[in-house]
C-alpha cells in the first residue's frame, strides 16, 4: 500500500510508455497515457526518464505531450537541474516504472492500483481456451 501524498515517479519510455521500438516511437501501450493522466490529476509529479537522448529526446517528449502529458522533468530529478556530467545521472525519485523491471512490465492498470491503493470495479474474465488448464 502506498501513501496519499503526492509522489515523485520515474517513467520510463520505450517499452514502458510506448512500444519498444527505438529509435523510433512504438505505438501506446494500452492505458498507459489515461493511467498517466490520471496520476498527474491525483497530483503525482512524473518525470520521464529514458536513455534518449537530442533529437529522439524531444520526439518522445513531443509524443507525449501530442497525447496529454507534460513532464515535471525530463532526465532530471527537478526541471532547473543541470547535469554536468561531474555527478551521477541517477535521479531522485520515490519510484521508477520501467519494462526492465524484474519480473518485467506489470501494465499500467495494475501499476495504478499498486500507486494508490485502488481496486479495479471491472472483474475481468478468463478465456477458456486450449491452455486454459495451465490458468489458476
């Protein structure tokens, strides 16, 4: 269970936010800019944090904000950080989302319920299939 306060989160962007295929801009992952929406109204600060850097930088922050999102920071830990390269590029938040997770990318409606401690009123269904044995 996470707190109510509002929080500093790391996102990042290919295979995280997008479809993982740089160096171009993959297609949205399902939820991830309503899930991304929703947190900024909840008053979270997000920052997107990513390995592009220049011009593919700015097309994915572009991206984002073509789909509803402006970024408190980008690659940085606030927005008047300047990075210098004399200290770490690690950055400081309360949590980081990314496709390179152990255990890999949950999705986003389950990161958002992890955030706030909220539960899904859509009970999904399993599919009866071939392999449906293998589900418990």
């Amino acid at each position: 269970m996470i707190a109510k306060e509002s929080l500093l989160i790391a996102i990042d962007f290919d295979g995280t936010i997008v479809e993982d295929a740089y160096p171009k801009i993959g297609s949205p992952k399902i939820f991830a800019f309503e899930t991304l929406k929703r947190l900024e109204k909840d008053g979270h600060r997000l920052i997107l944090w990513t390995y592009r850097s220049g011009k593919r930088l700015k097309e994915a922050v572009a991206f984002c904000k073509e789909n509803g999102i402006d970024f408190y920071a980008v690659n940085h830990s606030f927005p008047e950080e300047i990075f210098e390269g004399k200290v770490s590029r690690k950055i400081n938040a309360d949590y980081f989302i990314d496709d390179r997770n152990i255990g890999g990318f949950l999705g986003w409606g389950e990161i958002y319920q992890l955030l706030t401690n909220e539960t899904s009123n859509v009970e999904l269904k399993k599919k009866k299939g071939l392999f449906s044995f293998l589900r418990k």
